[in-house]
C-alpha cells in the first residue's frame, strides 16, 4: 500500500505552464479527450465538490523521485523523473519526462527536438529541451498535456510489474503531488502543510495526480 508523505528529492519533476487556476481549467484539459466515465475525481473542481458532499477523501502525496534508503517501493515512483524506462514503438523512454517532452516536440513537428529530449542523459536536460520546441503555442498545449501524461503514464506503470501494482494498490486515494514549487502539475503546497489535504485551500491544479489516476483505472479495467 502506498504510503502518504514527500518524497525526498531536490525538485518538481514536471514541466509548469502558465496556466495556475485550481478548478474549471482543470476540468476542461481532463475532458479534452474522449474516455471512459471517471471513477473519480479528474480535476480540483470534482475534488472540492466531493468533499463538500461529505465524501470521505483519502490521499497520498509525493514530491521528489529519490528512492527509500531501504531499497523499498515508494510514492516518489509517482515522479515524472522516477528511472523506469519504457518502450513505445520501439522507441525506449528513460523516464515519463523523456516521454512527456518528447511527445510535447512532436505535437508541434520538432523532429530534432524529440530527439534530443529521447536521448536526453537526464530528465532535467529533457525538460530543459521541451522549454525549446519550435511553434510551441501554450493553448494547444494546454489542451493535450494532460492526456499525454496519461498515456505515458499507462506505459510507465503498464510495463513494470512492481510499479503497476503499486499504482493499483492505491485503490481509490487521490494522489497528489505536493509540489510548493508547481502550481500546474502540482498543488502548489508540500505534503506537511495542513492545506494539502484540503483541497479548496490548494493553490495548484494537481495534474499530474489526476494524470495517474486516470492511468490507474485504465489499468484496473485491463486486469
């Protein structure tokens, strides 16, 4: 079972936009695509609204991608920046950053760019790579990010067997990145903030959680 707390790595390992709303916008990037009926929550604004019914809400917060000191599965395998290589058309991807700026270089026809970010020795060099894509327009973007973090996610946790059955055992927790540094991917606040387990007091839209929860109920349904 997952445990709740921070991971204890030096930074977000998720790319931030510039949009920092925390309700409507997530909910419209969510539905951006066609999917299944949600098995929960996919935005703050469904978030707030099951709590104020009185819906008893459980969650895991991570931060970080450093691995226990015992050697141990934990939440920071949630990080974008977590080392789990996987393959999509043939095509090797060192972390779910590698994939995530490399597919943000293919949504706008960077061929050389997506290069770059697949053969990037370190997910902040990915990163650093995606900030450079040419004909980047942050309202396409906008309306893909989330589906392609899903996606890559579903890869990430699909392809390996302790991973995915970390994600599953989950079962219904909201998982949030408690990122104080990231308003977008993250909720803006850490883990130890008495806020991060309200969810009308965070300050960020927690993308990458809902991300992996969609991705966790994709591979639910596969099982």
């Amino acid at each position: 079972m997952a445990g709740n707390g921070v991971g204890d790595g030096t930074g977000a390992g998720t790319d931030v936009g510039t949009n920092v709303g925390t309700g409507a916008g997530a909910a419209a990037e969510a539905g951006s695509a066609v999917r299944r009926a949600a098995d929960g929550p996919r935005s703050v604004e469904e978030l707030r609204a099951a709590a104020a019914a009185g819906k008893r809400l459980k969650y895991v917060h991570f931060w970080g991608h450093t691995p226990r000191r015992d050697g141990s599965l934990g939440a920071g395998c949630f990080s974008q920046w977590w080392p789990s290589p996987f393959t999509v058309d043939g095509v090797t991807y060192a972390t779910a950053e590698h994939w995530m700026m490399a597919g943000k270089a293919r949504l706008f026809g960077d061929a050389e760019a997506e290069r770059r970010a697949i053969a990037a020795s370190h997910p902040k060099q990915a990163k650093g790579i995606g900030r450079t894509v040419r004909g980047f327009d942050d309202a396409i973007w906008q309306r893909h990010r989330f589906d392609l973090v899903v996606e890559g996610s579903v890869h990430k946790f699909g392809q390996d067997p302790e991973l995915r059955e970390y994600l599953l055992a989950t079962n219904s927790r909201v998982l949030v990145e408690a990122s104080p540094l990231d308003r977008v991917w993250g909720i803006g606040l850490a883990a130890d903030d008495e806020r991060a387990a309200q969810p009308e007091r965070w300050r960020g839209l927690n993308l990458l959680g809902f991300a992996l929860m969609e991705a966790r109920q994709r591979l639910a349904e596969e099982a």
